[in-house]
C-alpha cells in the first residue's frame, strides 16, 4: 500500500473536474428520474376509478367464459378492430366483455370486407386456452 506522501501525489495527478459540471450531471440525472417516474404514473392514473375499471377487469377474466357467451349460440358483435394482416384474416370485438375473435370474414380485398363499428353475427365455437376470449365463425352482417 503507498505511503501518505505517495498517495496525496496520486491524489493530485488526477485530472480535476470543475464542480458546476459534477453538480449539472447531478442536476441531470435527477431530472431524468424524475421524468421517467412521472412517465410511469402517467400510464396508469391512480384514480378511484381506474381502480375500479382495473377491478373489473380482474373480475371478468375471472369468470368462466359459459357466462359471458355459450359454444353454440348466435350472438350480434360489433366489430372493435380489423385484423386482415393475420393469416387467415379475423376481426375482434366483444360479447358480453368477452374478447372475441372471428375468422372466416369476408376477404379484405372484395367489396364486402368488414370495418370497424360494423354489426355482425357470430357463432361463438371455441374458448382460448386460458378462458379469457373466445373464438367465433362470422355468419352475416347483422
């Protein structure tokens, strides 16, 4: 280990940083921070009632899918989003707060493909994997 003499000299050669510029780098990483901790609570608003939307989210993925729609039955959907990108090509919407995808839509290239807020008529044929959407035959607009 150096001695003191030894170790002050160290000390000295080092290249010396102006203290305006530690305390401005200091300054920035505090705004940063502080900006991507605001950035965070921004996304989920810590509101009563996000705290009751995010509930009844829970609550509805929750629930056995027989509650929201039957295998089997003919039901009216709205059409939220359009998914002709997929292969093969299906549209989303919801019934009863049941994500639901339908295949077999009309081909997105002919004059009859569907768009989004269009009704149509599904019947519902199978449930994911985990009970929290289901899947749907189209069978006509509404």
């Amino acid at each position: 280990m150096p001695g003191g003499d030894e170790l002050l000299s160290m000390i000295d050669s080092l290249p010396s940083v102006d203290p305006w510029l530690l305390g401005a780098g200091a300054a920035g990483l505090l705004v940063v921070a502080l900006v991507v901790r605001l950035g965070r609570r921004r996304g989920r608003p810590n509101t009563a009632a996000q705290r009751t939307r995010d509930r009844a989210h829970r609550e509805t993925q929750r629930r056995p899918p027989e509650e929201a729609a039957t295998k089997g039955e003919t039901y009216e959907l709205v059409v939220k989003q359009t998914q002709y990108d997929r292969v093969p090509a299906e549209v989303r919407g919801t019934i009863n707060g049941l994500q639901t995808f339908v295949r077999e839509v009309p081909d997105p290239d002919r004059s009859d493909a569907l768009d989004a807020g269009e009704t149509i008529r599904v019947l519902v044929t199978d449930y994911g994997t985990e009970g929290t959407t289901a899947q749907a035959e189209f069978l006509g607009r509404a």
